[in-house]
C-alpha cells in the first residue's frame, strides 16, 4: 500500500513531467481515497475501463489518455460528467500520463513496443516543437521483406495492420512512433528509414508512403500505445507492493 500523494509524485519525477509541454495534464488528473492499494492499467479512461476498476474495488486507475484535453468543452456534462461521477463516487484516483509515457526510455510506448517486435532502437528523431525525439529510429536485426515485417505485426499485436508498400528491399532501417502519428511520415523519410510504423492513417499518409517508396504500417493507436501503462503499472506495483491489473478494452483503431 502507498499514499495516492506518494505514488503521483513518484510517478511524476520518474516519467519527468515537468519537462514536457502536452495537450493534457500529466500526473494525478481526479483525486480519489488517500491509500492506493490495487491500481487498474488501462490505454483510455473510459467508462468500460473505470467500470472495471469498480469491479476489482481498485483504489485508482493509470492510462495514456486521461482527460481535460486542449481545447475540448470544458464543460461537465454527458459523457464526461458521467466518467467523473464514477470516479468520485467510487472515490477511485485516474493517473494519466500521456507524452511522458509516450518518450520514457524504459517504461515508454515507443520503447516497449520496440521489445513487442524484436526491434533494435539506434536513436530518436524529430517530435514535434513540444516535445523533440519522439521519433524512435532502429533497426530490424533480421532484415524482412514488407509483407513478412505485416505478418510479424499481426501475430505480435493480434491485428492486421494496414500496409501500403514501399521499396522491394528487405526492411532494414525503421522509424516509429505509437498512437496517432502518421503526420511524422516526413520525419521518418527524412530519417533515411525503409519503413515508418505508427497507430493511425490518415489519406495523405498512403500518398506521401507511395511516392517516396516507404513502406508505411498503421497498426492501431490503442494496440501501439497498450504495453507503456503495462510497463508502468508492473514497475509502480514491484515499487510500492502494489497490486496492479491492466485490463485490455479491446479498440479497433
Ligand atoms: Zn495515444
């Protein structure tokens, strides 16, 4: 068991918070009980997962995305006032952290996916002006045409991802980024990668793989983005002798 305090400052300095400027606050997000004991992981706050943390008497629930994004409606109405009410009537604390969790050089997205697919990690690459680096640049050990690096992601993350071809090469050099990132295609190209791999496409994206003979793969923003709050959670609770469940709610992008 810890104090809630304890664990959110902990948290903080572990993942630096402070040195990141996000959409979102990063850190301690709904205030719950004062004592953590059972903390529930998850990709998203949302209902079926806080839903869970009832079930399993959690005392607090840690994610990617948390919530009070960057120009949302502010107001506590629908939806949001319903995930609040839970929170506070079941009084359960949400710990969200979301680009601290993303560029952790241990427990973060890019990293622990990285360990999913046998990735080799050689570097870090542009980001955006908020926060540089967020770009993971590595390689395959074993070299792979595209079409068996597509088959190597749907048996690791259980999902077909999408695959626009590139070159006819082996894939050596990768890029990546999890979640929603195929605006970092460029970077990726600009990078000298064979092949960039995010969550999420969006139609420029097909275009800008095609013309530039990148292989391109979008293989979920909730399936790259599930092993950083894993990663997290599992440290938090060997810390602090916590008991930690991360629940998988199953999301098809
Ligand atoms: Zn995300």
């Amino acid at each position: 068991m810890v104090g809630l305090s304890e664990l959110a400052a902990y948290s903080d300095r572990l993942l630096s918070v402070e040195s990141f400027n996000d959409y979102c606050p990063n850190g301690l997000q709904v205030e719950g009980r004062a004592d953590v004991k059972t903390l529930i992981g998850g990709v998203t706050a949302c209902q079926a997962l806080l839903d869970a943390a009832i079930e399993h008497q959690a005392d607090a629930v840690l994610v990617h995305h948390g919530y009070f994004w960057k120009g949302e409606n502010p107001c506590i109405t629908g939806m949001k006032q319903r995930r609040l009410a839970t929170l506070l009537r079941h009084e359960i604390s949400l710990l969200a952290y979301h680009l601290p969790l993303d560029a952790h050089p241990e427990l973060g997205n890019n990293v622990q996916l990285a360990r999913v697919l046998d990735l080799t990690i050689t570097g870090t690459a542009g980001g955006n002006q908020r926060t540089p680096g967020l770009v993971m640049l590595g390689e395959l050990p074993d070299p792979l045409p595209g079409h068996a690096f597509a088959a190597r992601l749907a048996a690791r993350l259980s999902r077909t991802p999408l695959h626009i071809a590139g070159h006819d090469a082996p894939i050596k050099r990768l890029a990546w980024c999890t979640g929603g990132a195929q605006s970092y295609i460029e970077q990726a190209l600009d990078a000298g990668a064979d092949a960039f791999l995010t969550g999420e496409a969006s139609e420029q994206t097909v275009h800008f793989a095609r013309e530039n003979r990148l292989h391109f793969f979008a293989a979920g923003h909730h399936a790259t983005e599930r092993y950083g709050a894993q990663a997290l959670g599992t440290h938090l609770a060997e810390h602090f002798g916590l008991n930690f469940i991360f629940v998988e709610i199953d999301n098809p992008v």
